[in-house]
C-alpha cells in the first residue's frame, strides 16, 4: 500500500518514521520549505524532511497547494508529484499547509490526519497547549478522515490520556506524538487488510477551537490567580515561555506550582523566597515559581536566579 505523508514537525516525524519502520511504502513526502534556526539563523530542513533523506523517500515543499493561490506554479508542481505518486492513502499530521479538497480526493482513500485532542474539543492549531491552559483533565489523539473543514472530518479511531499536573507542553507532545504514530501504524495495517473500522461522525456539541500561540500571550498577568497561571506557564513550556519583568529586567518563567496560601499583599509582590521557589502574590492565591531564566543567562533553579539578581521579599513583579 503506497502512503504519501504530509507533515513538518517533531510530532509528524515519529508518525512517518513509524510508519516507514513498519514497511509500508512512502513514495512522497511533503513538508513545509526549509526555515532560518539557531543563532546563525542557518537554513534547516523540518523534522519529517530529515527523516525522509535519511530513508532516501522524494520530498516536495511547496509554499502553498493552492492551484488559485499566490503559487500556482508551486501548486501546481506538487498535485503533479502527488498525482504521478498515485497513492492509496495520504497521512497528514501539523504539516502547517491548508490541503484543497482536489488535494484531499486524490489518494484512493482520501487523507487521514492525526490530531492531539479528542474531537471536537480543540480544532485548530494549537491543541495540546490549549488543553492543558484550559485545565482539562484529559486529552488524546483522533484519527480523522479528512474533509474540507477544519478538523471536522468524521473519526476513525480515538485514544485518550490523563494530562497530569506535572505536564507541560513539551511533554505531553512527546507522549501524544507516540500515541499518534502507533495508532496511525495499526489504521494502516487495518485499512490495507480491508479492515478498517466504520468512520464515525464527530459530535456537534463540545466544539472548541485551539488558536494559534501568540507571542502576546507570553506576559504574565498577576492579576489572575495562581492556578491560572501555573497552567499558563505549563501550557507556554517550551515556547514562547511565560515572561515577567522584574526591576525593568526581563525574566522567564519555564516553571512554577500555585499555592491556595491566602495573602493581602499587592499582587505581583515577591511575599518569600525560600528552597520551595520564588513565592509571588497573585490575585487569588500564590505562585511559587522554580525555575526561572534571567536576560543572558542559563534556566535554572528559582532561587539560584533570585539570588544571582540580588532579588528580595517585598519587592515586585510589574504588573503593567
């Protein structure tokens, strides 16, 4: 069974490395162009192109796949690459690119995605740093026959997992992504075998959708409470990362756990710096930050952070 495979990202990468390991034939990739990273700003080819070199698989990374877009020619270029690759099915996890609905009807049996939510809660870009803001108590991946919608083609299989108080973003990715390859791999298996469960549409209530991350959201705003926060600065590990300013100098915040102590102090005021952390007044409760990173500097503990800045209890967070 030929499987073309449409993604970018870490979380794509493990689906296509797994999906290679368990022989099916990929004569395809597509994955977005090549990006400036590091501090030499150096071209580098996403996560799922590495692989595919590695495996010596064709990779096509059009700007867009649009034939009525702003890159026709590269549309154009790359629905013939996927029409000469006649694929039976095509596997699509955060390629980052909108597929057309002539792009979604050329393999034999359509696209399928792999997307880390439960259906239809988080549609959108950014599920798993979402779920875990919003405090949910559980999370997973969806298997999705895709439609011309976003994220609203009907589900073919559904995992879920518990999101602990301990799982940041980065995390939880790295467990889902697992997840996603190994439940794409067994779809496939099924699909090839002519035994592929029945697709089963997506409820119409509990619809949510998962906005991109902004660099906007990174501030800390003291005025909410703690628990608030402390799920703000999970979900925002490992990028863009929570950001606060202390004495005009700008601090990132990679770790912290609310505490329900009750205080009367302004929020933003460092009430007590201690082994536990940093404690913060919010405007409900208190933040004990514990990992901290300073301008220039290296992540580390809170403490040792505080105590390289001369930091003290009763000074203060801005709150602007």
């Amino acid at each position: 069974m030929k499987v073309v495979f449409a993604g970018t990202p870490e979380f794509a990468a493990q689906a296509l490395a797994a999906i290679i390991a368990a022989g099916f034939n990929v004569p395809l990739v597509l994955t977005q162009p090549d990006r400036p990273s590091g501090r030499g700003m150096k071209l580098t080819p996403s996560a799922v192109k590495q692989i595919a070199l590695q495996h010596s698989i064709p990779v096509a990374q059009p700007i867009s796949l649009r034939l009525n877009g702003k890159y026709p020619d590269q549309a154009e270029e790359a629905r013939a690459r996927l029409v000469a690759a006649q694929a039976d099915v095509m596997v699509v996890a955060a390629y980052g690119l909108i597929l057309p609905e002539d792009a979604l009807n050329l393999p034999k049996h359509g696209c399928i995605n792999i997307h880390a939510s439960l259906l239809p809660r988080w549609r959108g870009a950014a599920p798993i740093h979402r779920a875990i803001e919003a405090g949910d108590a559980q999370t997973g991946i969806t298997l999705m026959q895709m439609d011309a919608g976003l994220d609203t083609g009907d589900m073919l299989a559904v995992e879920t997992m518990p999101i602990l108080p301990t799982h940041t973003t980065a995390l939880l990715h790295d467990e889902l992504a697992q997840i996603g390859a190994r439940m794409v791999v067994n779809y496939l298996q099924q699909l090839q075998a002519g035994q592929a469960p029945k697709p089963v549409p997506q409820p119409t209530d509990g619809i949510t959708y998962a906005e991109k991350i902004s660099k906007a959201e990174s501030k800390i705003d003291w005025h909410q409470s703690a628990e608030v926060l402390a799920r703000k600065i999970r979900a925002l590990n490992p990028a863009p990362v929570c950001v606060s300013e202390w004495q005009q100098q700008p601090l990132k915040i990679w770790a912290a756990q609310a505490l329900l102590t009750p205080h009367a102090s302004a929020v933003g005021t460092i009430l007590a710096i201690n082994q536990s952390g940093v404690h913060v007044a919010c405007g409900q409760g208190v933040l004990c930050i514990t990992e901290m990173q300073k301008a220039g500097g290296k992540r580390g503990l809170a403490t040792q952070v505080a105590d390289s800045l001369k930091m003290s209890a009763h000074s203060q967070f801005a709150t602007h």
